[in-house]
C-alpha cells in the first residue's frame, strides 16, 4: 500500500494569541495541505475566529510562526497574505449589498491581478475578469442569481457568494469563518 504525502501549503507552530491577561489562543500548531478539507470545531468562545485571524493575517499572534509553502509570512498583512494566495470569509458577511452578485465577485476577481485603486476604471472591459466571475458563481451555486443586487439575497445566499468571491482570488488556501 503506497501513501502519497499532499503538500503543505500553510503550517502553524505554536501559536498564541493574548488579549492583555487573557489567552485566547495557545500553542496551536496545524498543518494545511493542498486538496484537503480540515475543520476546526469548538464551542462558542473557544478561540476558533482567532485562530483563523491569526492566519489570515488579521491578527497577529503573540507568539509562534507562521509559513506558507515554505515561507515565512508571520509579518505579512492580511493584504500581503490575500496576494500570496490565502483567501478567507469572515463571520459576518462582508460583501458589497448594492451590487450585483456579478459585480462582487468580479471585483474579488480583479483585486488579485490589479492595484487596488484601479478596481473600478476597465472593471467592465475586462473579458477575463467576468469569465472568471462566472465559473465562480457557478461553482458557489449562484448562477441563477448572477444579475441579483446582492442585499436581497438570503443569508445562505450571501455566504455562497462570499465562497464565490473568494474562489474568485484564485487562492490556494481558502479560510472559512462560519461559512
């Protein structure tokens, strides 16, 4: 029987995160490989948006180390992670209401090729931009609702779109917060 090991694409050692005299997160260690689904399961309060901060970049840890694909990005921004190839939703639904599911996952799309400012100047000349946005949508389970403004979508519907968006970065790590 021949096992082939998956490559790491993000691994935590040791991490802590204290808020003054709290602790919310402490010595945690993960490893995330390429094509694998891993969970973090805890009750209310147990530190799992933390965690997921932590790698994100959101936050950074008090202490340990953080790598992806062999490098060190402990000190990168959620930005500079987001443009390595880690991609994340958060708890709360973060998209843009007023426009369409299209839109959204469009601009998602773009923000990894281009500079931030020039988001919104060829948005639409862009070819690549909404073929890309498409097949995400598709993949989320939207594609019925592709020219909705996003704020009438149900709950569920705005989570889908959220994993459509971040689908939409090309990231290869993909960090779900209460997807």
């Amino acid at each position: 029987m021949s096992t082939t090991k998956n490559e790491v694409l993000l691994q935590a050692d040791k991490l802590t995160r204290r808020f003054g005299g709290l602790v919310a997160n402490q010595d945690i260690s993960v490893t995330l490989e390429r094509q694998m689904i891993h969970v973090l399961l805890g009750p209310n309060g147990a530190g799992k948006s933390t965690c997921i901060n932590m790698l994100s970049g959101d936050l950074p840890p008090s202490e340990g180390r953080i790598h992806y694909l062999g490098k060190d990005i402990t000190a990168l921004t959620a930005a500079q992670r987001s443009q390595v190839g880690i991609g994340r939703s958060y708890q709360r639904t973060n998209i843009f209401p007023q426009f369409t599911v299209l839109e959204n996952v469009r601009l998602a799309a773009q923000s990894r090729r281009q500079q931030p400012w020039s988001l919104f100047t060829k948005a639409m000349e862009q070819k690549w931009a909404l073929e890309k946005a498409r097949a995400c949508i598709d993949e989320a389970g939207l594609g019925k609702r592709v020219d909705w403004v996003s704020g009438v979508l149900s709950h569920g519907e705005q989570r889908q779109l959220e994993i459509a968006m971040v689908l939409a970065t090309d990231a290869q790590v993909l960090l779900l917060d209460e997807p």
